[in-house]
C-alpha cells in the first residue's frame, strides 16, 4: 500500500498552501516577523478598524492567540490599539506608521513566492486556477452563511 496521500481536492489545497506558507517563511526570515504576525499585519492591512475579535474570525484563529500575536506587534510599534467609540469592551486594530514600509518591502517576497509556485504552468491555467479557486470560495461563503436547515437539506 503507497505512503502516499490520496490527490483529493482538500489534501492538494490544504498542502499547496502549507507550502506556499514555508517558502514564504524562508524568504521573509530576515524580517524579524513570525508567519502569524505577518498574517495579522496583512489581514489588518486591508481591514484597518477592525476589531480583535473579528480580526481572528478573519484568520480563523482564537481571538486569545490573535491577542498575543497583537501584544507582540504592538511592543513593536507596529499595530495599535484605540478603544471602541461606544463599547469598552472592543479594541480597534490600526497600523502604525512603520508597519507601511514592512508591508511594501514584502510585497515583492510574496510575489516571488507566488511565481515560484506558479512555475510551469501557462498563463490561461493561472487564470483558470485563480477564477475556479476564487468561485469556490464564494460558493464556500454563501453555504456556510446559509441557515442550518438548508445545509442540512443539500
């Protein structure tokens, strides 16, 4: 019997995105930044205002660990935190200044990634790849939103 694991949809998905998530790693070693912080500061990137605990549900992550991960960038100078205008309970998440340069200066890793993962592979089915992957996550979306009772009748 092959040690293999089967080519399902999930297992190719779930192991090109823990691959993509290493070779990012590799390259942006010398940043100073674990993968984590490094998704939070992109998530919160294109959600400044946020708040913490919709910023884990974003990450998909326990909003105890999203609080660490923010004390930490936060002891950094990168991400602040401003209390909610009419609830104390909620913080609100915002980059600071030198979270900018940090972000810009990864861009150009996150797109070498992207090439080398993409290698071989020709234009179009890039193309197709990302419209296929894209319709599937909004398929994803719009299932998991729907009431329980008409998930349970597909």
């Amino acid at each position: 019997m092959s040690s293999v694991p089967p080519h399902t949809l999930c297992f190719l998905l779930n192991d090109a995105a823990r691959l993509l998530r290493k070779r990012f790693e590799q390259k942006a070693r010398n940043f100073g930044l674990t993968r984590a912080q490094w998704q939070a500061l992109a998530y919160l990137s294109r959600n400044e205002g946020v708040s913490q605990g919709a910023l884990a549900e974003l990450l998909d992550i326990e909003p105890i660990t999203l609080g660490r991960t923010i004390d930490r960038l936060e002891a950094q100078q990168l991400v602040e935190r401003r209390p909610h205008e009419r609830d104390r309970r909620i913080w609100r998440l915002y980059l600071r200044d030198a979270a900018r340069p940090l972000l810009e200066a990864i861009k150009p890793i996150a797109e070498e990634t992207r090439l080398e993962a993409f290698a071989g592979v020709a234009e179009a089915d890039r193309e197709t790849v990302m419209r296929a992957l894209e319709t599937m996550r909004l398929n994803l979306i719009e299932a998991s939103s729907a009431p329980a009772r008409d998930r349970e009748r597909a």
